[in-house]
C-alpha cells in the first residue's frame, strides 16, 4: 500500500546524500517533495500542512547543522514525524477488571468487521484469553452465518441466537450475550454490529442503543484502507455519533494509496490498535506506529519478522536443527529437516511478504514482487517423492532415482538435481555458520569464514640471490661472502650485538621486562 509514497521518499533522500551541509534550499526542495509525495499518498491537507512545518523547523535547528551526516538526520526527523502522525507509541487493549472485558466493533458495511472479528478473536486466543463471537449484525443477508464460520475457522465461541437477514433484535441479542459469557465463563466479548452503505441516523442510533445496553470497555471502529480521504469523514462522523476508543485498519494488503492509515490518528486524536493486512485470519497484528514508519522509509520491520519468527519455531526444534548442523560438518542435517524448516517458514506467511520485512527491499521490490510461492510447493513434491533412504542420504540419488522422482513429483530431471546440488550447499553453508566460522567463501574478514578447518594461505618462499653462472665469478663472489661472516662473528651477531660466545653479556632491563 505504502509503495508509491516510500518510492518517492527514498528518491527525495537519495538528492541528500554526500552533502556535508543542508542550505535553506536544500530543506525547502526536500520538504516540496516530501509535500507532493504525502499527497500523491492521498494524506489529509491538514496533516501534510502539519507534517511539513514540524520537519521544516527541525531541519534548521542545531539537530541538522551539527550532525555529522545531515542527511541521515533528515531521515531520523522524518521517521520521528511519521511516528508522531500514525499515534506515537503502541495503543494495547484496556481490559475490564471483572469480566467479560466487551469490545464492540462499529463501521460502515464492507469494512471487514466480521471478519476482523474471526481475526481479533484468534489474536486474543493465542494470548491466553477465551474469547466469545456476539452476531449483532441482523441486517445484512447471511451475517449471522459467516461470523459463525469464521468463528469456526478461528476455533472461538459463537453467540448467535437470531436467525438475522431482517429478524431479531440486534440490542436485545448484545444485552443478553454478557450474562451467557458470565454463563460459560468467556473473559471476553466481542460483538459484531450491523453496518450501512453510509452514514445515516438508523445506523448510528442503532449503534449507540447497543452501546448503551453492554457498556463496552472498548468500541473499535474499523475502517477499510483503500476507501482513502472518506475514511476520515466516516471517522469523525462515528466520533461524533457513537464515540470510539481506537481504529482498526483493514485491507492494508490493498495496493490502493494509504493516507487514510496517515491521516485517521492525527485526525481523529484516536489511536490505529490493530492491523489486518491479509485474507487470512493469521494476518492481524497489533498496529505499532514506529515499525509502520520504519516500513514506509524502507527500514524494514525486524521486530514484527522475530516475533513471527517466535510464533512459528519452537526453541527446542530450533536447538535440535542447530545441534544436526553443528555435529559431522552437518551430515545429520536430511532432507526430512529441510522440509520441515521449509514448511515452517511457510506457516510466517509468503516468501514476498517475509522479504519485505528486511531493510533495504523496496530497491528490489520488482523481484520480490515476482516471486514464484509454489516453488516451495514443487520443493516439497520432490523431496515427498524420494524414499526415506534417499532423503536421508542424498549421495545416493543417481541418473535412474532421479528419472523416478522427477516422474513422481511432475517436473523435470534437472529440477532434481538443482534441488539436491543446492541441498548439499545451503547445508555445508549452514553447517559452516553454526560451527562459528561465518559465511563460507570469504576469508580474512572477521566472521565470515577463515575459521578452523579452512586452507592457509600458502606464503610464496622468498628467492634466495641468483649465482652466477661463470665458475670464477661465483667462486670469488663465495669467498668474498664468507669474508663478510667471519668479519660479522668478530663484531658481534646481528643488529650489532655481541656474538654468542660472549658469555657475560646480558639484556637491558628494558628488554628483559619487555620480553617477560
């Protein structure tokens, strides 16, 4: 979604660098650009108006004209203002101190709120907490099913005792959902109001009377991404109307132009909680503003990459891959382990959206873009269709098994020598970094190899002086050099020191203590 808008700050910082110092015109050319980049983003006037003051006066105070590398200061005040627009610090859920905590969802129909329901209640599930669905929703044809099969998929509780599409009473169904989560023991309550096309006075008096009946510790509103400046309106339109604690973004996925996501918190002075960026109930996270202007300045999202990381890999699986690569120079490592990592990152999400966590690739997000997901798939049909011996000892695979795997798998010969030969590869590399001697291949730079096991560097012998190939020359030429050895032995041995057979003599103290 950010593309565009960090395409066009990674443009207008790149004019900035190997300049020892920023002229007035130097910050008046960025802060133009920074303005039309917000902008092209779809970014609310009055925030860019706001955005583009604060960095201008930051810029020509001491921060800039003292920094070593004004242009990387630029960077950090830029990526401080978008943490400031998009809410500051991280905003976490305020929980009731006797239960069930009640979080009620508001927004217009369309903006995923059934679905952002399935997905905050798996969140919530994962944390520890037993989360309870409430149907609300008993306008809209079929809600009421489709939040009790994303309540199934999600492995929550379902509380929707209305048939909906036109019939019941969605304040009644809200009031008596509280007593049966007390009933059943839910620390939580969720509830999924009904939405409208627009803003009209059914729907806002429909939600505040079901406001009014749960009392809700938090009233969420969620607003689709790409529906750009109406976000805003429809924002303030429920602020005033009903009243929210917090925005939930959805459809960050979308590749339409984010300025609602920079707009809404600085607008509506209500912090962005959460973050649904995909159509799977995996794909929701709590929103937190400094790793968004990390993504956005193309800074990557370390943090966000480790936790999914932690989520997925246990510790103890982890330790027994890194004992396989550290024992034998790696040979306990099969392709059965392979698989399984495989598999596990796959379970973080697709490669692409992995990758551009990582700092640095929005410059090759044309090549991540492009990236082939089934490859994995066809990976994990090769090595499914080896026999155990095989994946255990890859040396084996020959012409003939690899005519039959290819076959059993449906792709070609050469993909299955591809995938063995680059197995034998990435384990040695791997086996390499796990024993402490850094990346193969690259000797002499601390921790990137030149570690124990590895050839020294042969020392060419020094040639010694050329002999003459005149018989009587070469002879003169041997007397005159032992002339020079017995002279030598007479002075004393070399750097002018006495000769060895001077038994008295002793060295400096400076010496002696320099020497141990």
């Amino acid at each position: 979604m950010f593309d565009t808008l960090s395409d066009r700050l990674a443009a207008t910082f790149k004019n900035l660098r190997g300049k020892g110092r920023l002229s007035e015109a130097d910050i008046d050319a960025t802060a133009r650009e920074i303005r039309i980049a917000l902008l092209e983003a779809d970014v609310a006037l009055p925030v860019v108006r706001s955005f583009i003051a604060n960095v201008k006066e930051r810029a020509r105070g001491v921060e800039v004209s003292q920094a070593l590398n004004p242009a990387q200061q630029m960077i950090k005040i830029v990526n401080e203002e978008l943490v400031g627009i998009l809410g500051g610090e991280t905003r976490r859920l305020r929980f009731a101190k006797t239960a069930p905590t009640v979080i009620m969802l508001a927004g217009l129909q369309g903006a995923g709120k059934t679905t952002l329901a399935g997905k905050l209640g798996l969140w919530l599930k994962g944390q520890g907490h037993s989360p309870l669905l409430v149907a609300c929703d008993l306008q809209r044809p079929n809600a009421v099913n489709q939040l009790s099969v994303v309540a199934d998929r999600a492995g929550v509780a379902v509380y929707a005792p209305e048939p909906g599409n036109g019939v019941g009473d969605p304040v009644k169904v809200a009031k008596d959902s509280i007593e049966f989560a007390r009933t059943k023991v839910h620390d939580i309550v969720i509830v999924d109001t009904a939405g409208r096309l627009g803003i009209d006075q059914e729907l806002m008096r429909q939600a505040a009377d079901i406001r009014d009946a749960v009392s809700p510790d938090e009233i969420l509103f969620v607003v689709d991404a790409m529906i750009g400046q109406d976000a805003v309106n429809t924002a303030e339109a429920f602020r005033d109307g009903v009243g929210f604690d917090g925005v939930v973004l959805s459809k960050l996925d979308g590749d339409a132009r984010g300025g609602a996501a920079l707009s809404i918190a600085h607008v509506t002075g209500k912090q962005i909680m959460f973050a649904s960026n995909g159509e799977k109930l995996e794909d929701f996270d709590a929103f937190h503003p400094d790793r968004m202007a990390s993504r956005i300045l193309d800074m990557g999202d370390l943090l966000t990459l480790i936790e999914q990381a932690e989520k997925t890999f246990s510790q103890e699986e982890a330790a027994k891959m890194a004992s396989k690569l550290a024992s034998s120079k790696g040979k306990d490592f099969t392709l059965d382990d392979f698989l399984a990592q495989m598999e596990q990152v796959r379970k973080m999400g697709s490669i692409s959206k992995l990758l551009g966590m990582l700092p640095g690739m929005g410059q090759i997000k044309d090549q991540i873009s492009n990236i082939d997901e089934r490859d994995v798939d066809r990976t994990a049909a090769i090595i499914k269709s080896m026999t155990p011996h095989e994946r255990a000892e890859p040396t084996v695979i020959n012409g003939s098994r690899r005519a039959r795997i290819a076959k059993g798998s449906g792709v070609e010969v050469s993909a299955v020598k591809n995938l063995v030969e680059r197995f034998f590869e990435a384990r040695k590399m791997m086996s390499k970094m796990a024993q402490g001697g850094g990346m193969p291949g690259m000797p002499g730079m601390p921790g990137m190899g030149g570690g124990p096991g590895r050839q020294k560097k042969q020392v060419k012998q020094a040639k010694g002086k050329r002999k003459s190939g005149n018989p009587m020359k070469r002879k003169a030429e041997e007397q005159a050099a032992a002339a020079r050895r017995e002279q030598a032995a007479a002075q004393g041995g070399a750097f002018g020191l006495p000769a060895q057979e001077d038994k008295n003599f002793e060295l400096p103290d400076e010496f002696k203590k320099f020497m141990g």
